[in-house]
C-alpha cells in the first residue's frame, strides 16, 4: 500500500509514488492538511511543526484548504436570504476533520468534507467537498469538486494557502506578476512592483493574472510554477518575516466575493463543480 501511517515527527499519513519516491503527509483531522510535499528527493513545503503541536495556534505551513470563503467578511458575517452567519476568517474548512483515501488508481490520494452541524451553523448548507492530490513527475496536480446537497443555491469561494520554503526572501524572484495588484493589508490597489520589493517586511496581495505564476529562489534556482485554471485563477501571495516561505495561492475570488458578487461562485440545488490547480517544480 502507498498510503501508511507514521507517528514519526508528528502522527500523519504518508502517500508515496511508488515510481519516483516522491511523497505527500498529511494529517486529515487538522483540516486536512497537507503538511509535507517532497519532490524529486526535496522538501518543497514550509511547515512548523512546533507550532502544529499546538492545536490553540493556527497552522503555519503545508497546504491549508480556504472554503466556502476566502479572507475575511466585515464583522465576520455572512448575510443570507435567510439570515445572517458568522462566518471566520478562510471559513471552516481548515478547521474540520476530513476523510483519507487513496485514490483507486494509485496516483495520489482523496480528502473529502461534507456539512456536519458545526458548519450548518456558520454555513446553512449541506454539501460535499472532494479533493483529489495526484503526485506527477515534477508536480502536484489538485482537483477540487464541490456539490451542493441543500434545497437552495450555494454560493462559495474556495481556495488553497500552500507554503513554500525559500533560502532567503531577500532574493525572491516572480515572473508572470500584472502590474497593478490589491494590497490587503491596505484595502486599496498599489503598483506590483512595489508590494514584491517589500517581501522581507511581509506583503498580503491578490493579482488577477492572465497566465501562471514562477516564484523563483535565486539561491537555489529552485522554481515553483502555479499553473492557473479558470475560476480558480486569482492569486494571493503572502510573505510572514522572519519565516523563510512564500505563501503562491491559488483564490476563486477575492475577499468579500459572497457579500459584493465579484466573482462570487454559485451552485445550483444538486449541481456540482470540478476547480483545478496544479504546481510544477523546475
């Protein structure tokens, strides 16, 4: 079997490539989380696992999954025809236990979430929401598919916040950046360049590119390729000095999408929706 569990550094599953040794952990009952994705005998995520051993912290590392909102709503609410919801910031998803599977052809694993009473009372619907992680030569394929099990339309965004290890942010690079971004940290669009030349002080931004996305690392020549797959196009990128990681995010829409309709995602009663992403390593 490629999917085994370990209790060495921190209890997680692992799934590896029978073929190459590439390999991913993961943890399905900590949102489940990606923690650990090695590529061609490297370790390519940023993961604190002092800070994971903390379940009052919040993660920082590995692959958080953002659903059914990205960022933050005003007030953390959620209007609704039938009422209003609080709602935290990336919504529930990260903090929900998952379900584990390998998938049937080997090629990588399932995560799957559905609505449990918890997210019915920040979330008034019944869902279903599957991730399929498919280790490819030099990449990481991910397939999201979402459905909505409730009688009424669903609207949602959906997101991932992976972390990757850089030598140094000083010596970051990107290709494929607009020029024009939108500074979160500010709530106002800024120049791009700009934002990247304060990496080492920490940025929070979200580009609209019209292709995909290099982060390179000068140092290491290392570069991490998000390949961009309409609606899941927008990109976030994050920078948390003094941790040596970049956060290259792939977002449906930007905050507030469920509240202002900008490119607010919407699903009919029984209807579903497949959202794919992929990351290469050159």
């Amino acid at each position: 079997m490629a999917l085994i569990h370990r209790d060495s550094p921190y209890p997680h599953w692992e799934f590896v490539d029978p073929g190459c040794g590439d390999l991913l952990r993961l943890v399905p009952e900590r949102g489940g989380l990606v923690t650990g994705w090695r590529c061609s005998g490297n370790e390519i995520l940023y993961f604190d696992a002092e800070r994971f051993a903390d379940p009052a912290k919040s993660v920082r590392g590995g692959i958080p999954v953002l659903f059914p909102i990205c960022g933050g709503l005003p007030g953390n609410r959620l209007p609704l025809p039938r009422g209003t919801f609080e709602l935290p910031q990336h919504g529930f998803a990260r903090d929900q236990s998952w379900q584990l599977s390998e998938l049937p052809d080997g090629s990588g694993v399932q995560l799957q979430l559905t609505d449990s009473p918890e997210t019915l009372r920040a979330y008034p619907f019944a869902f279903g929401l599957t991730l399929e992680l498919r280790l490819e030569p030099g990449a990481l394929a991910i397939r999201a598919t979402v459905a909505n099990h409730s009688d009424d339309p669903m609207p949602f965004s959906l997101g991932l916040h992976p972390y990757f290890e850089v030598s140094d942010l000083a010596v970051v690079g990107f290709d494929g950046l607009p020029e024009r971004c939108f500074n979160h940290l500010t709530m106002a669009e800024d120049t791009t360049t700009t934002q990247i030349e304060q990496l080492e002080e920490g940025i929070d931004l979200l580009v609209r590119p019209s292709g995909n996305v290099r982060l390179i690392d000068q140092v290491s020549g290392r570069r991490i390729t998000l390949q961009t797959s309409h609606p899941l196009d927008l990109v976030v990128l994050w920078s948390d000095p003094p941790r040596p990681m970049v956060c290259l995010e792939p977002w449906s829409g930007p905050r507030s999408a469920l509240i202002s309709g900008d490119r607010r995602l919407e699903l009919a009663p029984g209807a579903n929706m497949a959202l794919t992403t992929r990351y290469q390593v050159s």
